[in-house]
C-alpha cells in the first residue's frame, strides 16, 4: 500500500519557502529567495549589499580519496562566490561553519584552510567568523556577503522573447574532476547594464536555464552547447558544477569577450526548453531526486 507521502522536489519546496518567507519581509530587502544572492540596502548606501549561502557535503560535492584537501577548502568558497558573480557583485566576506567527520586529522583540515584562504586573499574576501562541530560526514556551511552598485544587481526576471542567451564558457565539467572552480566574478561585472538576466550554472545547464526562463515567465531555443575537451553532451547539458554564467542580451547589445552564443529567447511556457528541435527535460541536479 501507498504511505501517501508527496516526494520532496528542490524547487518546489524553495518556492513554498519563498511565498512563507515573503510574508512581513522588510522593505530593505530587494530581492529575497528566488534569485542567486538576497540583496539588502541599506539607508543611504551607495551600494546594495549580496547574501548567499551554500553547503558543501562529502559524497556529493566532493570525495576524500580524490580531491585534495586544499581543493576542497577551495570549492567551499568557490561555490559562493559564483553566486555573487551571477548578481554581478564583488566579494566582502565569509562565514564558514565546519563540521568535521571522525576521519578528519589537523594536517588535512590546515591543508582545507590553505585552499580556502588563498582563494580568499585572492578575491578580496574576509574570513570574518564562523562555527566548528563534529558529524559523520564532513560537512561545511559558507555564507558570503558581496556588494554591487546601488540597483544594477543582475537577477534572474529579466529575460524577454528575442534576447539572445550566451554562456561564460565551456560546459561539462565532471565534478570528480573539475578540483578548483574559478568563480567568475570579473565576467560578472562585465554584464552590469548589459544583460537582461544572469544566473550561475552549478546544477546543470537544461535545469537552470530553465530556472532563469520561469522566473521570467518566457521559453528558449537552444541550438548547440560548448562542450569542454574530454566531456559528452549528456555532462555539458545535465552535469553541472561548471561554475560558469548563463546570461540573455537584448538584440543589439554586444556580450563581454568569451561569451559563447547558444539560443534565443521565445514566447511560449514558462521554463520550456527547446534543443536541436525537441524539447529537452531539466534533468540537472537535484538534491531529493
């Protein structure tokens, strides 16, 4: 017999929490769940301030027997950085709360702590406190704060039928291979006042395509995808961890050097995908699949 119970999908429990969270939300918060970072201003700022936070957890984002520990330390901040690359902003500083696993010894946490603050210094961004504990799994929290011009944020609503959509660079980047992620942050700048919508891909081109096309209520054609050397097409499309930006143009607007055309904006159902003339599903990653 059916125990009745409703499978948990990611972005439909991030929409239900967004609709709660929204209820008797300050006024100071722009944009809250829904877009790569939550922006905040504040009173008389000359710049909004960027919040986002990501796990990284043993066994899915990365494996002790084959990626390093500074590697490691590295991608727990790569992978907030990128979100605040995706709303165009620049770093500020961190928060990392650690929870180490019984396997765990002092040498391989300094080794994590060495890769995690060189890409830190290099970024600009301040370790500014945290949380250590102890679990099965290794497991780490990193909150970032960034900053971009007061109201130039790229966010994920603006896309409109006929704007055209690039991507960063190549795709299909196996995260058991792809160690340190290089967060896109100057690229981002690039694209204030230039792209209509921007998000990072870290799940999956088809299944965060479609996340930017739903937010802005449109559909899209796509007609090839920059595969990286070494990859297939089912990585490019549906692998994720790439850590590159997908973003739309209006007609006419010439995209920073590098940009990779692959479609266009369409009219039609929102989050539709259409690739080498067929649909193609969001089969990116998800958590509760």
């Amino acid at each position: 017999m059916a125990s009745g119970r409703k499978p948990i999908s990611e972005n439909n429990l991030t929409q239900w929490i967004a609709g709660q969270a929204a209820r008797g939300s300050g006024t100071r918060l722009l944009r809250g769940i829904g877009d790569d970072c939550a922006v905040f201003r504040a009173p008389g700022a000359k710049e909004d301030l960027l919040f986002t936070s990501d796990f990284l957890i043993e066994d899915i984002h990365f494996r002790r027997d084959t990626h390093p520990a500074d590697a490691v330390g590295h991608k727990a901040l790569a992978r907030g950085l990128s979100d605040i690359a995706a709303m165009g902003g620049g770093p500020r500083f961190c928060l990392l709360s650690l929870a180490l696993a019984p396997w765990t010894d002092e040498r391989w946490v300094k080794r994590f702590f060495s890769g995690f603050l060189k890409l830190a210094r290099r970024t600009a961004t301040t370790l500014a406190g945290g949380d250590l504990a102890h679990t099965e799994k290794l497991t780490c929290d990193v909150m970032v704060c960034g900053a971009v011009p007061r109201g130039r944020a790229l966010r994920r609503d603006g896309a409109r039928a006929k704007h055209t959509v690039y991507v960063s660079g190549r795709l299909g980047k196996p995260w058991q291979k792809h160690l340190r992620p290089e967060p896109r942050l100057d690229f981002g700048r690039q694209l204030i006042g230039l792209a209509s919508a921007c998000i990072d891909l870290s799940d999956g081109l088809s299944l965060d395509l479609a996340r930017l096309l739903k937010a802005s209520d449109v559909a899209a054609v796509v007609d090839d995808v920059p595969i990286r050397s070494g990859s297939t097409l089912e990585q490019a499309l549906h692998g994720g961890e790439d850590y590159e930006l997908l973003f739309t143009m209006p007609p006419g607007v010439k995209p920073p050097r590098g940009s990779i055309r692959i479609g266009e904006i369409a009219k039609g159902p929102a989050g539709a995908v259409e690739f080498r003339g067929r649909p193609l599903p969001a089969l990116g990653y998800d958590h509760f699949r």
